[in-house]
C-alpha cells in the first residue's frame, strides 16, 4: 500500500492568501487534512463566520474543498494530538540550542521512516507535515514536538521559501516516494524496539492485553510527558537551569520508535510507583485523562 497522505499543519499564518494557496497545492496531490494554528476568525478573517480572506479563496482555486475542511486550533499540541509521526520543516542554517535540536534530512528519508512507522503502526496511522510562519519558521520549542525536520536546499543568498511552495515540493516528493516505491515496497528498517516489544509477533506478552493492540499517539506521549515532568519536579534535579530543554529531551526520547499504548501504560505504572514511594500518597489511577476509555480494551 502506498504511505497515505500527510496532515497538513500551518503553524502562525500570517500573510493573506498564503492558506488558500496552500490549499491548492495539496489539491494537486490529494492532501485534504489542513490544520492551522493561531487565534482563527478572530484575527485572520474579516469575517467571524467565515475565518479566511476573499484572498484565501482566491488563491484555493481547485482547492476550496480542502480550505473549506480546514480546522483552526489553539495550540500545536492540540492540532498534532492524534498524530504518530510528527516531521517538521525549517529553513534555518543555525543550530538549534541543546535539547531542543531534532535530526534533520532529506524529503526521501523522511518520507521512507514514516512508511516505516505507518508498517509497523497499522491502519490508524496519522503523521503530520509541520509548516512554520512566513517570517521566522518553527521556533526551538515548536521545532521540538517534532521527530525530525525537513531542510529544502537552495542557493545562500536566498534561502526563504514560500510556504506554499515548500509544502508543494514536499508532497511532490511524497508523491515521487509512493510512484518509485509502486510494486517493490521498500522493507521496514530493523528497528530494535528495547524494552518495546514487538506487537505483531511478542509470544511474551498475550496481544489481548489492553492497549497491546493500539499505538501510542501524540497526546498519549504528551500527557506521560507531563507526569513525569510533573513527578520530578518534587525533586532537585529541575534545578538544572532550563527545564524546558529538559522537558525537550524526554520528548526526544519518547519520539525516537513507535510505543505501544500498553508499554506506555507500563512505564506510567512506574513512575507512580516511585512518586507514591518518594510522596508516600497513592493517588487515584488516571494516566491517560484525555484518551477514551475504549482505545484501552483489547
């Protein structure tokens, strides 16, 4: 099967007419998920009930339908919740700060590990494109919810890409991927899971084991994140002078391989048990707050 479509995720817009053109260029390639993030209607549109301009929808033409789909959010976190695989785009030639820093490469072998992860993951499988905003790009913290990052090559004197021209080339390159890998599927990369076993064949762990038959998302990793954010927060190691690198590099951590939720659900476990024993209260069990109870059954 060919790798599915990205989301589309636009992270600040600024300039009329960048979305609507945006929307076109994924029409090109049957790209329909557009996720944009910023205060919506209320600033961008001039109109409260329709939240883009009469620039927007001139711009879409061929593509209204997408821009018509198209969904506002608050935060990136919200829009990237029910993602597994989440790869950015940058347009920076500086390093990023410590902690914050995330693999950079080529379209090719971005689009060859989300092929990987959506082989291994199943028939859920979401991953996301990350566009940043015309001025400035992704910034260290916005680039860190990120697996990796996507740098387009071009001459140094003029380095900065229209955003929608950056997410046409990319989707072009997805749509090459998918043509070249057409009748001779390239093999998953050998992963080595750790201490993550293999669903499709663990004899170890029963498959019917609750979470075993569903994949941890990005709200899941997020909100393990902010226990164990939150439990050693009680200690002295956040001491350390910017705990939001730290928070980065936990998060660099849980990016690196596809978690089932059942292994995510274990190492939760854990870290209870070491608040309950440092804290000497054992709180009432509610780990996954935002998850529906029935992605837990078996």
């Amino acid at each position: 099967m060919p790798l599915r479509p990205p989301v589309l995720v636009f992270v600040r817009p600024q300039a009329a007419g960048n979305i609507g053109a945006l929307c076109r260029a994924m029409s090109n390639f049957a790209a329909h998920d557009l996720r944009l993030v910023g205060p919506g209607a209320a600033v961008y549109g001039a109109n409260p009930d329709d939240p883009f301009s009469r620039m927007d929808w001139a711009m879409a033409k061929r593509g209204e339908n997408v821009l018509q789909k198209a969904r506002w959010f608050a935060t990136m976190e919200e829009a990237l919740a029910d993602c597994h695989l989440v790869i950015g785009t940058s347009g920076r030639n500086v390093e990023f700060e410590r902690g914050y820093a995330r693999p950079i490469c080529l379209p090719e072998a971005a689009f060859s590990a989300a092929d990987d992860w959506e082989k291994q993951t199943g028939a859920d499988f979401t991953w996301a494109l990350v566009l940043g905003p015309e001025d400035d790009g992704l910034s260290d913290h916005e680039a860190a919810l990120c697996q990796k990052l996507i740098r387009i090559s071009t001459v140094d004197k003029s380095p900065s890409i229209n955003v929608s021209m950056c997410a046409g080339m990319l989707l072009y390159h997805w749509h090459l991927f998918n043509l070249q890998e057409q009748g001779k599927r390239v093999e998953a990369a050998n992963l080595d899971g750790g201490a993550f076993l293999d669903v499709e064949t663990s004899k170890r762990l029963p498959f019917r084991e609750p979470g075993r038959g569903t994949w941890a998302r990005f709200e899941h990793k997020e909100a393990f994140l902010n226990y164990v954010m939150e439990t050693v927060s009680q200690t002295q190691f956040l001491k350390y002078p910017d705990s939001a690198a730290v928070r980065a590099r936990v998060r660099r951590w849980l990016q690196a391989a596809p978690i089932p939720l059942g292994e995510l659900l274990f190492a939760f476990e854990i870290v209870y048990n070491l608040r309950a024993w440092g804290t000497g209260h054992f709180e009432k069990r509610d780990f996954l707050r935002t998850v529906p109870a029935g992605e837990l059954q078996p």
